[in-house]
C-alpha cells in the first residue's frame, strides 16, 4: 500500500509550509484513531472551485470549508482527496480570532476525521467531531 500525504493548490496562491510536519502530524492522527494512513491529497483552492465539486458530486449549492472524497479500499484505511476553500479559512480564522495557519490545520484534520467516518449532521457528532479537532490541534507543536 502507498502511503504518501501530497499538497495542492487550484486557482489560489498559497504556499504550504512545514509539509513534512503536518505529513507526520496527520499519519499520527489516523494511527490513533486506528486507521493505517494511505495516499491522502489536500486541495487548497476558491470559493467558487469547491463549490462546483460540492454542486456537482453532492448535489449542495452552499460553501463551505471543507469536502473530503474517500477513496479507500481497504477497512481502515485512509485514503482519499481533500478540498479546502482557503476563502473559507481565512474569513473562519477572522470570525474565531485564529491564525490562517491553525485554521487550515483544523480543516485539514477534519477532512481527515470524516475519512475515518465521523460526521456532523447532528448536535452530538459536532461535539464528538470538535473534540477530536481540538486534541488533534493540541498535539500539533
């Protein structure tokens, strides 16, 4: 099994920066929760570019931050393809008083928790979902 964490942009002028930490990060992350981690992308891109995927592949005409596509073919395996509106992320680190830089990485872990079957559809998963965020944040030095 390939096991590889890659980075993207589509249409946006950003710079990833520590990628090999984060790498580190994210595999510590899906091994705690008991998932092997595989081939993962983040796509950093518009506004208007995940809302055509979230429009297409979803049939949803919102925004929003993050849509994550899980691509594993094996049982607890983390594989898949993650976008992120970096529009999103900046007016989210705006709205809670947050870096850009920790904001992306609180997306990017919540992709990876919705690879690993977390949702937040109700109060309950929201709360579950945002604890393991914040854990996972904690962790990230």
């Amino acid at each position: 099994m390939k096991r590889e964490i890659r980075f993207f942009t589509e249409g946006v002028d950003y710079l990833i920066r520590e990628k090999g930490k984060i790498r580190l990060w994210v595999e510590g992350a899906v091994e705690k929760e008991g998932y092997v981690p595989g081939e993962l992308n983040f796509i950093i891109c518009t506004d208007k570019y995940l809302q055509k995927i979230n429009r297409k592949y979803l049939n949803n005409r919102l925004l929003t931050d993050v849509i994550a596509f899980n691509f594993s073919e094996r049982e607890h395996e983390v594989c898949g393809e993650i976008y992120i509106s970096l529009e999103r992320v900046r007016e989210n680190a705006k709205k809670y008083k947050q870096t850009i830089k920790m904001e992306l990485k609180r997306v990017m872990i919540h992709g990876v928790l919705h690879l690993m079957g977390y949702n937040d559809h109700n109060e309950n998963e929201i709360g579950i979902m945002r604890e393991k965020e914040a854990y996972y944040l904690a962790g990230y030095s």
